[in-house]
C-alpha cells in the first residue's frame, strides 16, 4: 500500500467516524462529503419505503448512501447477503428481513465507530441472523463460495484498489451468485482530472470509475451479464448507478434476479 493510498483510506475512516459519532450523539449522517446530498425520488431516504423505515431503530436509518441496494437485489428467504461497507446497518438489518430466520446477512465495516453503532442497531432491532465484521472490502474475512448476494450502497468508489474489491466479490460468491449495487459512476468521457473537479474523494466523486472502467473492472473478475442503470446526477457528468452482475455456474436457488429503475446506461459501454 502507497503513503497516498494509506493517506486516503485514513481520510475515509476518520470521516465516517467522525459520522458514526454524530449519529450517535443524536444527529443526522450523510453519505459523502461534509454536505448532505439534495434528496430526491431516486436517492436516500426516498428509497426507503415507509414500512422499512419504521421498522429499523433511527440511528439504523440515518446512514444512507447514495440508492437502496436491497430495493434491486431482490433478495429471497434462505439466502447469504454481504453488505460491503455497512455502516450503520440499515441495508444488512433490511436485508435480514428479507431472507429470514433461515438465511443471514453479513455487514462489513472498517470503521470501529460504525461498527458499533451497527451492533446497538442491531440489538435495538433484535435481529439475529445478523453478523458485523471488522475489515476492508479489498480484503473480505469470508471463506470463498459462502455468498448467494453481495450489495453495498455508496462505498466501492471510495476504494483506492477497484480490481481487488471486485475480485473479493467474485470470491465470496456462490457460483451463480451476483450482487446488486449502488454507486457513483461518472460518464466516459470525464477522465479522472476532470471528476476530480468535481469533487473530492472522500465525497465520492473523484474515485468514481467511469461507466466503461466500471463494466471492464468486473469482466475481468469473471463476472458477465453484467448491467450499469444511471438514476439520477449527483454531478455534471457524474450519476448514481445500480450495478449488477452474476458469478457464472448454477444458482443455489433458482428464481433469484435483480430487479431496478432508471436509464439503462449498459448500451453506451
């Protein structure tokens, strides 16, 4: 690891951290960045359904990122889900809910803070088939093949190493196995310069991949069927995205799919 990519990961968890504290001592987080994120009828908390906000405790649903990965993963009952980054917890407790008492679902958090505002959150909820682990998502502490789903909201971008978090996906998962995420993408044409510009990394713009780099990154894991749905800018040039892709080889459940909304952006690539 470079000094500046150690620089940059340090930033990351001093500011969701810092974050996780705030949330804590009874305020609101944000995704990225010191500001919040205008909110919209494709981003933060307006993806959550009522239902699903009401039932997870506050401080669960005031980490949100930039989309609602369970909303496309369409997660069935029995069914293993990693979420990469999980911050305070609202994606792995929902997700919880959806596979049931016989599936589980995995958060994993490099940020000691977040971690433990996950586990109170999880206790407050009174989830079980839940488990928060400590670690990088370029390093997953999971066996290979263990995973049918890996989701995360808003936290590949703030990746320095891409190619070993996609590789760590394609690890984890079960042959058939895919993952439903949400992200920030910028357009092809913005070359890493010019989304610098646009905004800092910790503020999930300058490490964002291009839709090209994105759908390049996983094919050379191993992924195929693989799908980039802009929904909305958060940037000139610079969208939120759900990205999908599948492990190949036989699913462990058949009739798992991923569903979303938005432009599909696959065709340009």
């Amino acid at each position: 690891m470079t000094d500046q990519t150690a620089d940059l990961r340090e930033i990351v968890r001093r500011r969701y951290a810092a974050s996780a504290l705030k949330v804590t001592e009874g305020g609101s987080a944000t995704c990225c960045g010191a500001e919040p994120v205008e909110v919209n009828d494709d981003f933060g908390v307006a993806l959550y359904t009522a239902d699903d906000r009401d039932a997870l405790p506050a401080e669960a649903a005031a980490s949100l990122g930039c989309g609602n990965p369970t909303a496309v993963a369409d997660l069935h009952e029995g069914e293993r889900v990693l979420d990469l980054g999980s911050g305070g917890g609202i994606d792995v407790l929902l997700s919880a809910r959806r596979v049931g008492p016989t599936g589980k679902a995995y958060g994993l958090d490099m940020t000691e803070e977040m971690l433990a505002l996950a586990l109170a959150n999880q206790k407050r909820a009174g989830a079980k088939n839940v488990e928060f682990l400590k670690g990088t998502i370029e390093a997953v502490p999971l066996p290979a093949g263990t995973i049918d789903v890996v989701i995360s909201n808003c936290v590949i971008n703030l990746s320095t190493d891409k190619p070993a978090v996609f590789a760590e996906m394609y690890r984890v998962l079960t042959p058939g196995g895919r993952i439903g995420i949400s992200d920030i993408v910028a357009d092809d044409e913005l070359a890493p310069a010019q989304r610098a510009e646009r905004g800092d990394h910790v503020g999930c713009i300058a490490g964002a991949l291009s839709f090209a780099e994105y759908r390049d990154g996983l094919s050379a894991a191993g992924f195929t069927d693989i799908e980039l749905t802009a929904t909305h800018a958060v940037a000139d040039g610079m969208h939120s995205a759900i990205v999908r892709a599948v492990k190949q080889g036989a699913s462990r459940q058949a009739g798992s799919g991923l569903r979303g909304s938005g432009v599909d952006r696959s065709s340009d690539m």
